[in-house]
C-alpha cells in the first residue's frame, strides 16, 4: 500500500517535470511564431542575445537597456526580448543554437575567424544594405572589412580597438627616461630599468594573445604590413626573413629580461596587475583598457594621473612605420539568416548600432566603430590623444589570432607561448605557421 | 510492499526513468561520441563522415601522446600517494589525541571548489609574490624558478595542489574502512603478542584491501580523465608541457572548433580508462576475500 501510493506521487511529480519542461519550449515557439508577421504596426518580437550581464558590464549593459526602450518607445509594435549571458557562455550558447538552428534574431559576433564557419553555415544574413543606407561612411575605415566574406559584410562592428604601449610616467622619470621612438632606444629603456630592479613590460603570456602583440607590432615593424598580411592569408609566408627576424627578436627581449618574472605561467590579469601596483613599467595592450587609466575610480588618481602611451617605435631598417596599428573591431551585430523578422531585426542593428556609437565612449569607456566627434565630448585627455592617433593610422593589422582560422588560430598562439618560452626556435616558429594555414581550417 | 516489490510490471516503472535518465545523459552521448569521432565537423555546419581518419590521426598525434603521458604521470603519483593517506588514515584511526579535529583538518580541501583551489596555489606559486617563492628567497636562494611557467616543473607544481585536493577524500575512505574492523581481532591479535606493526600489516591491511582495491581504481580513473585544476591553472601550458588529455580534447574541441577530432580523443579516453580500470581489477584480483569473522 505504501510502495504503490509512493509510486503514484513519484511518477506524478514525473509528469509534472516533463510537462514544465515542455510547456516552456511551446511558450518560446509561440512568441516566435506571433512575430512572423511583416506588416508594419502588426506586433514584433525580436529576440535579442547579447553578453554584457550587468554584474559584469555595467556600462554597457546600462546603455543597452537605454536604447532597447528608446526602440520601444519609438516603435510600440516592437518587443526587444533580451538573453544576456558572460562571455564563454555566450560563445558556447551560440554554436549550440546554430546547430539547431535556433539563432536569435540580432546577436552579437566576432570578426573574421570566428564569424567563418557562420557564414558557410548560411546562417548569417549579410548585412550591405544597412551599410549603403543611412549608416554609409559612418564607420571608421578598416573596421567592416573585418566582417566582410567574399565581398559581404556578414556583422555591424560595436567596438574598435587599437593597442598603443601604456607606460608609467613616473618610473620614467625617476630613471630620466625618453618615451623610445626607435627600437634601439625602447631596448636601451628596458636595459636601463632591468638594471635598475624594475621589470620593464608586463606581459601575461598564459593568455597567449597578449604575446602575440608583441610578435605582430615587431613583424609589422621589420618585416612590414604587406608581408605579415600576406603570411597570414597563405600567399606569402612566415619564412620571410623580416618575419623571422622579428621571432628572434621576441626571444632577444625575453633573453634581455624585459618581461616580468614567470610572465608564462601569468594572465593577462595578473600580467596586467604589475603595471597597476608600479612595479613593472610599460604595458601593451588595447584601447579597452583605457577607462583603467582614466575614469576608474578604483585605481588610486596618482597612478591613473601618471599613465600615459607611445607608439610602437620603429625598427631601423625595417619596412613598417609608426603609424601602422595592430588593433582591430571587437564585437558586432549579426542578423540571423533565418530569422522571421529579419528586416525589423536589420532595422533594430541600425538603429542600435547609431545610438551605441552616441554613447558608448561616455558610458562604457568602450570606443565605438562608428566615428565620434570628439568636440562633443568631454572626454579624458588620454582617450583624445588616442582618437587623433585612429585617424592618422596608416594602416591597421588585425589580431593574427582573430584574423586566422580557429585550428590555425591555436598554432599560432601555441606557438607564441613557445617562442617567448624559447621551446621552439624561430625557424620551427615559422614552420609550423606555414603548415597551419596552409591545413586551412 | 512484498506485493509490490515482485511485480514485474512494478519493477520496469521504478527503474524506467532512472534509465530513460542515465540512456539520456551517459549512454546515448557516448555512442554519438563515437559517431562524431568518425567525422570532420568544426561543430556549427555539415559534418563529413570521414572513417577512422581521426582515429589514424590521434595514433600518430605527438601532442596527444604527450598529454596521455603527463595522465599517466599524474594516476601514478596518484596511486603512489594512496599509500601516504593509508598510512594517515590509519594513525588517525588508532585514536591518537586529537584525531578527529586532524580528520577535519584533511577534509577541508575537499570542500573547497577546485576554481576556489586554483586561485589560492595560483597565489602560493606567483612568480614574485607567492609565498614558495618567498620563504625560498628568504632561505637564501638568489633567483627561485617561476613554477608555473618552467616547462619542466610546471607539471608538477600542479601535482601538489591536485593530490592535495583529494587527500581528505581516501584518509575518510579509509578511516571509515579502518573503524570497520572489529576491534575483537586487534585485541586478540595484542594478546598473542603482536606488535603495532605486525596489527597493521597482517590485520588492518588485508581487512581493508577491497576499499582499497577501490580507491586504486578511483585514483587511477579519476587522474587520467583529470582537468579542473589543470584548466584554471596553466590552461596546459605553457606550450602544452602541462597538457592532459582531458584538457587537450577540450581544446581541440572548443578552442580549435575541432569536434570531429575532440569527439574522438574523447571516445579514446574512454576506452583507455575502461583499459585501465579492466587491467587493475585483474592484478589486484584475489581468489578469496578475507571476511571479519
């Protein structure tokens, strides 16, 4: 008697899962299937996921709220329905989507080796008519491109980031230190610090990206932008002796002691927080961090007052100038291929994509792709500096590792660990670049 | 109760969703795993049935072999630390003063979450602040190695914080396997004048030789297919001489979008644990087990 009246409550609460767990999914396919009309005033959901949760990103969750109401507002046919999740998840989430092909309508993507597979898998809708619409020459040069497959551009880029080296001011100081224009003076700089007991660069190198900034800027200086580019797309190669050139000189540095102790075991975080207490005195990394050296209150005033940024010299000899950035758009907005509203999605990117460049400097610290009229702003001295520098740019080389293929992209970030561990020499270094994009995939 | 328990009919409906359940989530993902294995797909469009071109691969792979070493490595000193925890455990159980407060002291690692784990040795091991590096400089030595970042120590720089994570684990194990022993035979053993060592070695040892015939296979299983610490801590590197296998099919699966290749790494990782477990099930197979009596 007990076992059966057990029995019924167990298979009871059974059927109720089941039941919860289906009732949800039906509840998501009806609201898609109410927003497959196309008539104007007719009601709209645009599913919406994104990856700025508000514990994490703050700012620019605060300006996404902002503007998917002002949509609403201005449109009351309209329900934006937000997903928002962290990072890894977000990247997780979207190929599991994909494989079902269950994409958001509007989402939010890398650039090129990322964005590939994506796009071969049709489930992207390419995005040009925005581009010759209202948001024509609104971008800043060099950042669609990113997004752009066999002549389409598949993604609205949101952010765009250069990578100048920040240095401290007042270890410079203290040392009668000149900001290095060539690379002799930067080694010059480095010895004099080493010598004097301060680590000269942070570097995080268990990331391994952040290594491979190093690698680009010294191939662009010495080998130059074409060649690098070239290498990188298989027409050329990473035997280029300007490129091999600058491998050895990534293992000259490190054999110089210009990076901190242990750099490759650390992250960029712990990397990063060296330059932060003082103790080591240039760091080079992306425009993404200038609200530490500017608005972030929780770095003391003293240090953010003394943080300012040079230019990757030049290398006497070499074919890159000083002008030549490495950099590149961080995330965009995609449109899904199969979405039922896919023109009041596009029209939502554009709208999003406008108000975001309006604020996402002021509110975020994040620089938008869009161009910024900085005499509008009251902005920090150190973010003008750096937006007249975007515009004298010569030339812009994306990140190796978002440029290349994801099997190739994880050569090469293996093999900038090794190098900067001197695990491979720079002849193997290229060697395995060239076998990896050559794979193709 | 009786009625109900021999029903057929009865018996199918208790067991169904436990194994509608565990088909879902163990045994229908290891058979897709297999199939993925047998294809190229980097996860998001079509997948290429390609045979046993993974397969053939992952044989000749450099990088894998490596990482199955550095597994190995790991479920040996895994194995051999038993032998410390028996060897505490059994301190602990002889009701030595203050063995209950050490029992928890043990355990504590035990509770922590690996990630919470990660982050205190990644502070201990930090290059210029940790506190290795410390006591070593104040010891005198001019320059202590970066441990983390050394190629040839870095693999065992984790073994500490990893053996350390599951100590508490097998000295409860075997404290509590410990405490099952009648303490009738040690007291006879004491009176036919056996001494601490003899009660240990022919006593306690064989009475708790099928807990721990067990935790041999938990440690050794548990270690090959390893990956929490391992992950948050180097993420294999630097330049895979931290790389296990479970954290090198993670990523060729997630970080190279490799999933054909990563399914089958995966798969292989299977089969070699089930190899590992069926091989030392037979060298620690005995005819008879001994029984309290």
């Amino acid at each position: 008697m007990f076992g059966k009246k057990w029995g019924v409550l167990l298979l009871t609460l059974c059927v109720a899962l089941f039941a919860a767990g289906c009732g949800q999914k039906d509840e998501g396919s009806n609201a898609s299937s109410s927003a497959g009309g196309d008539k104007a005033g007719e009601k709209v959901t645009i599913k919406f996921m994104h990856l700025w949760p508000e514990g994490v990103s703050a700012g620019q969750n605060k300006i996404v709220n902002q503007i998917i109401n002002d949509y609403q507002k201005e449109h009351p046919n309209v329900t934006i329905k937000q997903e928002v999740l962290d990072n890894e998840q977000y990247k997780n989430k979207l190929k599991v989507l994909s494989a079902s092909n269950e994409l958001p309508d509007v989402g939010v993507t890398w650039a090129a080796g990322f964005l590939k597979p994506y796009v071969e898998g049709n489930l992207f809708a390419p995005v040009d008519d925005l581009l010759s619409g209202e948001l024509k020459d609104k971008f800043v040069a060099g950042t669609t491109e990113a997004y752009a497959i066999d002549g389409k551009t598949y993604a609205l880029p949101l952010e765009f980031n250069i990578a100048p080296i920040y240095y401290n001011k007042a270890i410079f100081k203290k040392y009668n230190l000149e900001v290095p224009q060539t690379y002799e003076q930067f080694k010059a700089v480095s010895k004099t610090l080493s010598d004097n007991g301060v680590a000269p660069i942070a570097l995080g190198n268990k990331d391994r990206w952040t290594g491979s900034l190093w690698y680009m800027y010294l191939a662009d200086r010495i080998a130059g932008q074409k060649a690098l580019a070239d290498a990188i797309a298989g027409s050329g190669s990473f035997k280029d002796p300007g490129l091999v050139q600058a491998a050895k000189e990534v293992q000259s540095l490190v054999d110089s002691n210009a990076f901190i102790k242990g750099f490759n075991g650390l992250s960029n975080e712990e990397g990063k927080s060296e330059f932060l207490n003082g103790k080591a005195a240039m760091y080079l990394m992306g425009t993404w961090e200038l609200p530490n050296y500017t608005t972030n209150e929780e770095i003391p005033k003293e240090f953010r007052d003394n943080v300012g940024f040079f230019k990757f010299p030049t290398v006497e000899g070499g074919k890159g100038n000083i002008d030549s950035w490495v950099g590149g758009p961080g995330v965009g907005l995609f449109v899904s291929q199969n979405s039922e509203v896919k023109e009041e999605a596009k029209a939502f990117v554009e709208y999003f994509v406008t108000k975001w460049g309006e604020q996402s400097v002021t509110g975020a610290g994040v620089i938008p792709a869009t161009k910024v009229d900085t005499s509008s702003l009251d902005l920090p001295q150190l973010y003008i500096d750096l937006f007249n520098e975007m515009n004298k740019a010569s030339s812009i080389t994306l990140f190796a590792d978002v440029q290349m293929p994801a099997n190739a992209a994880e050569t090469h970030l293996n093999n900038i660990q090794a190098l900067f561990g001197k695990a491979v020499s720079p002849e193997q270094f290229s060697e395995e670049h060239d076998k990896a994009i050559a794979k193709g995939n | 109760m009786d009625k109900v328990m021999s029903n057929k009919k009865m018996i199918a409906l208790y067991v169904l969703p436990a194994l509608l359940l565990i088909l879902a989530i163990v045994y229908i993902p290891i058979v897709l795993t297999a199939y993925y294995g047998l294809n190229e797909w980097n996860g998001i469009g079509r997948m290429k049935f390609v045979g046993l071109d993974n397969y053939a691969e992952l044989l000749g792979d450099r990088t894998f072999w490596n990482s199955a070493w550095h597994s190995l490595l790991l479920a040996v000193f895994s194995c051999a630390s038993l032998l410390v925890y028996l060897a505490i455990a059994m301190v602990l159980a002889a009701r030595i003063k203050g063995a209950n407060l050490f029992r928890k002291i043990y355990l504590i690692p035990m509770l922590l979450s690996s990630v919470a784990i990660a982050q205190l040795w990644l502070r201990i091991y930090h290059p210029s602040n940790g506190i290795v590096n410390s006591v070593l400089e104040s010891l005198g030595f001019a320059n202590p190695p970066a441990w983390l970042s050394e190629p040839k120590l870095v693999l065992f720089a984790l073994f500490v914080p990893i053996l350390w994570q599951y100590a508490g684990f097998y000295i409860l194990i075997y404290y509590a396997a410990l405490k099952n022993i009648p303490s009738s035979l040690e007291e006879a053993a004491k009176i036919d004048g056996a001494n601490s060592w003899q009660i240990a070695w022919k006593i306690k040892l064989p009475l708790a030789m099928e807990v721990i015939k067990v935790t041999i296979v938990l440690a050794a299983v548990g270690s090959l297919k390893y990956f929490d610490l391992i992950y948050v801590m180097t993420d294999g590197g630097p330049n895979g001489s931290s790389e296990v296998m479970a954290s090198y099919m993670y990523h060729t699966a997630f970080r190279a979008y490799d999933f054909g290749y990563g399914s089958a790494i995966g798969f292989f990782l299977l089969v070699i644990c089930l190899v590992v477990t069926w091989i030392i099930r037979k060298l620690t197979a005995t005819k008879d087990t001994i029984q309290y009596s």
